[in-house]
C-alpha cells in the first residue's frame, strides 16, 4: 500500500492505475478505523480493481471545535489496518494542504431539502462541509464506485442527490452498519464513552428497533409514536436531540401514505452525541 499526502501525487499515481484498465474503488473516512469502514474497504475491493481510501478529518464539517480538537486521530494504527485489508492507496493530506483557500473563502456545496432537518438542524453547517469535502475528495481521485456507511444515512442520502444533481461520474454504493454484539453501532465517537455511558448505549439501538415495530405493525400515529420512543429513550438516561420517523427517500417526516419509512434518532450520553438509524 502507498501511502501519501500530495494531491499531485493522488493524480499521477491514479491516471497510471486508470490508464492500466483498472477500476478505481474509492472509501473516504476521517480514521479511526473500525470493522465498520473494513466493511466499506471491503466492498470497494469485491467491486473494483484497486481500492484508494481517504484519511482526512475535515474541519467544515464540525459545528464545534472541541468535537473537532477531540476527534481521535490514530493515522499509524489505521495505515496497518488499511493494509492488511487490501487498499491499494491511503491518501491522507497535511490539514494545513488540502484546501486551496481559507475557509470562509471556500466554494462551497449546498444539496437542499434532504439536508435541512435532523443532522442538518441539530448541526448548522455539517452537510455543506461534508458535500463540499466529499466532492473536492471526488475530483482528486475521481473513482469509478464510492462506499458510503448506512449509520450515516442522511449524509449517505445527501451524497446520493448531489452525484445526481451535478452529474458526478461515479456510483455510490452503501454498506449496512455494523454492530458490536449488544447492537451498538460502531462509531470512532464510542471510545469517548464512558464505562457506564458505554453499558447505556445499546439502548438506542433497542428503542429505535422496539419504534420500527410498532410501525411495522401498522401503527401509523407517527408523531405520537415518536414522543414515546423519544420518552423511552429519555428514561434509557439519553439526551434526546431527536427521534423522528421518515422518508427514506428525501427525510421528511412521514405520513401515513409513504410506504418507504426509516426510523432516525440522535442522542447524548455525557458529552458524547451518537446517531443511530433503522429502516422499517
Ligand atoms: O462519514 C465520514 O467519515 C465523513 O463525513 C466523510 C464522508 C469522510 C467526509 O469527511
């Protein structure tokens, strides 16, 4: 596996690897690595020939700088990991590099209607600094296919529309999330928890399964289904930023005539804010 930090590089060493006749897999992450973007990895590689994955823990996309400062950045670690599992290209820029320009100076990306609620709410300016990374990630190596996690559903949906919308020549591919057995999702943000956080998380995952049921059952009071699972969740010792039944489609809160519905839910456990989804 190479590993490097030039966007000058990126390019040279991909046009050689797409002028060869190979298809280009690509996973961005900020680190932290988990079985979680193994499985990404993993994906990519069953899908195409050589496998780059990104390591850039973006500054735009956090409302707050000591979510940003806390962010656990553990490059060695992970550069093994990424080996092992077969990457091709680890491609993880100097901070100080990546961006041509400050960041108030920056064009930027804005992908309307399915950000505007949920993580879009509860996080001013998160989706801009997502869509707008994924999209300078997107140009520099330009690849055929890009793996997107689940446990993000809404960014993996915004990604979906902006490739659309722009005309971006690459597919977006999605993983389930993957979970520690008690049914917690993996997140690079669990090693924040606590002992005593860590055992109350896995609540989440039963509230949100418990909502689904309901729903799947034919209960079709959205709202006040939600209020009770919010509730639970607020006896589970959660904070409670929200918990909201929708569309899979484009996120907006459900009614009783769409077919296609998932179950969203945010929460803080200490300091520690984590986001959970499920699919009806
Ligand atoms: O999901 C993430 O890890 C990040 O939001 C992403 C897509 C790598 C952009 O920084």
């Amino acid at each position: 596996m190479q590993q490097i930090k030039e966007a000058r590089r990126l390019r040279a060493l991909l046009k050689a690897q797409s002028g060869a006749g190979k298809s280009i897999g690509f996973v961005p992450t900020m680190g932290n690595l988990h079985e979680g973007h193994l499985s990404l990895v993993r994906r990519a590689r069953a899908l195409t020939d050589f496998v780059v994955v990104s390591i850039f823990v973006n500054p735009l996309q956090f409302d707050r700088q000591d979510d940003l400062d806390a962010y656990p950045r553990t490059l060695e670690a992970d550069a093994r990991l990424l080996e092992r599992a077969g990457v091709g290209l680890l491609y993880a820029p100097d901070p100080d590099d990546f961006y041509p320009d400050e960041a108030d100076r920056l064009t930027r990306i804005d992908v309307p209607v399915v950000t505007e609620r949920l993580e879009g709410a509860a996080r001013p300016g998160h989706f801009s600094g997502v869509a707008t990374v994924v999209a300078r990630l997107f140009n520099l190596v330009q690849p055929d296919i890009a793996v997107f996690g689940e446990k993000d559903y809404q960014q993996l949906r915004m990604i979906e529309k902006m490739v659309v919308d722009l005309g971006m020549p690459v597919t977006i591919m999605s993983e389930p999330t993957v979970r520690e057995a008690d049914g917690l999702a993996m997140s690079s943000r669990n090693s924040r928890l606590s002992e005593a956080e860590r055992e109350k998380a896995p609540r989440l995952y039963e509230v949100l399964k418990k909502v689904a049921e309901v729903v799947r059952l034919g209960g079709r009071d959205f709202r006040k289904i939600e209020s009770k699972g919010a509730e639970l969740l607020r006896s589970g010792g959660f904070r409670v930023d929200y918990l909201e039944i929708c569309r899979a489609t484009d996120l907006q809160p459900a009614t009783g005539r769409d077919t296609e519905l998932i179950v969203l839910a945010a929460v803080w456990l200490g300091n520690t804010r984590l986001i959970d989804n499920l699919r009806v």
